[in-house]
C-alpha cells in the first residue's frame, strides 16, 4: 500500500523539518502552512529539493474556524490527483510518531478497510446539550481569534444576543471527534463524492464552533463506512480541564509504550526527553 502524510503547521519549522524527515522515509508528505506564518526561506529551500515532500500555504487559519477543515481537504485534493496512495494519515505538525515507520505502515496494511477516528455520539454522551450551540448558533471564528480575550468575549455576548433574539438553526450533528485520523482511500473517495452531492454539508459548518470535530465523524457514520470505523483512533493526548491539549512530557513515555498508540501529540520545547526517548526505541 502507499500511504501519504497529510500535516498542518503554522509554527516551530525546525521542530516540522525534523519531524518530516523521519517520516518521508516511508511515505509521502502534503504539509499547509498557516498563511499568517512567516515560513523561513531555508525550510522552502529544503522542501523543495527533498523527494516526496510538498509544502502549501493557502488559507488564513483562525482556531476554531472551518479554514482548518478547508486546508486539510486541499491537502486530500492535492495527493488524491496523484492516484497514488492508499491510505491517508490527517495529523498536527506537533505530533509524533511512537513506533518505527516499518511497523505503522505494517499496521494498516493488514486492514487496509478500516478507518480509525474518534467518535463520540452526543445523543449518548451530551444529555445536557453542552455541544448544541456549537452548532445552532452562528460563529463566525474565521474572522477573529477566539483564543483572544477580545474573540472569545464576541463569540460569547454573540450568542446569548442570538439566543435573546430566538435565533436556532435547526442543524443536528450527533457525532463529534478530533480532526486527526487516518482514512482508508475508498472513504476519503466517498466523503468527496459526499461533498459534491451535498454542498450545503459544508456551507452549514463554516459557521460552526470547531467545524473540524464534526465532519468527517458525521459523513462517515451515516454511511456504509460506518462499520469500517474504529473509535480507537491510536493516538495518544493529554488535556487539562479547559478543553485544551496538554504539552507532552518524558513521564507520559510508559503510558505510550504500554498503549496501542502509533502516534502522540502534542509535542513541544518540554517535550525534548520524549523525543529523544521515542526516537532511540524506533
């Protein structure tokens, strides 16, 4: 099988360099850089002589906005017209792997049906419809930063004015999970043709809170493919009580290694044990 590396960055390019070349001993790499970075001249430079490695920078990317979801499905168009690959592995330029090459290429090559991404059904877990005004109110978070005082201020008063005002989309999204997975080549074939059929699909979500966590999560498990997903999605985290990734230490090794996990995330400057830990036993 032929597998490509789908990976969205915005910062760190020594730490995506590193990282990147590890992996594009094995597979091919389609890297989005946020356009609000500045991307230094010398990663361009050493992505454009090394094989196999393709850097784009196409879409302003604010947290929580559905120009993540849209950089990723670039991403997907870009290798899909190749007609190369098999499979494909959606990750964050602060991940990592946690075993060799070798061994997570062998692991999907013995199901090459399965899709492995996290799926929570709210119907089961949201009885108190925490989630419901991520998607009956409108956010707009590709025009400000929600991870500013100021952003997430609007979007709060935002929706307590539209909530005042009897403003409720009738929208309904019972399936929820991070963005990263890892997709077999018939599912990412369907979710395009999905796209196509039902363009309103995508409109709707552009003015969702973490449009991300609901897309793949609800073509798939409303679709024949539903029986191909996995909710062991194989990647390890942490988080802390804010709803926001936890920083990576040398104590999360043993809880890695004793893991089904292929990947960890996030890596950053307090992740440098790890690292080397990780890359000593691969």
């Amino acid at each position: 099988m032929k597998h490509a590396f789908l990976i969205t960055a915005y910062e760190d390019f020594d730490w995506l360099k590193q990282t990147v070349e590890i992996y594009a001993k094995a597979v091919d790499c389609y890297i989005h850089i946020d356009k609000k970075a500045a991307i230094p001249k010398e990663f361009v430079d050493w992505a454009s002589q090394r094989d196999g490695v393709h850097i784009y920078s196409r879409y302003k990317i604010n947290w929580g906005s559905y120009k993540h979801i849209s950089a990723i499905l670039f991403l997907l168009k870009e290798a899909v017209k190749t007609k190369k690959y098999d499979y494909f592995h959606i990750i964050s330029a602060n991940s990592f792997i946690t075993r060799s090459m070798d061994r997570i290429l062998e692991y999907f090559d013995r199901e090459p049906e399965k899709n492995y991404l996290e799926v929570i059904d709210l119907d089961e877990t949201d009885k108190d419809r925490v989630i419901e005004p991520w998607y009956i109110y409108y956010h707009f978070l590709h025009l400000y930063n929600k991870r500013s005082k100021f952003g997430n201020n609007f979007d709060y008063y935002f929706c307590k004015v539209q909530k005042k005002l009897g403003i409720r989309r009738k929208l309904h999204y019972r399936y929820k999970g991070l963005v990263y997975c890892q997709l077999s080549g018939k599912a990412v074939s369907y979710i395009f043709e999905y796209l196509k059929k039902n363009p309103v699909y995508f409109k709707r979500l552009k003015t969702c809170n973490i449009a991300e966590e609901f897309f793949f999560q609800n073509i798939l498990m409303n679709s024949e493919f539903r029986e191909t997903v996995c909710t062991n999605r194989l990647l390890y985290d942490k988080w802390n009580g804010g709803g926001i990734a936890c920083f990576l230490t040398e104590e999360d090794y043993p809880a890695i290694r004793e893991g089904n996990y292929l990947f960890a995330r996030k890596f950053g400057k307090e992740s440098h044990a790890l690292f080397e830990k990780i890359c000593r036993e691969i």
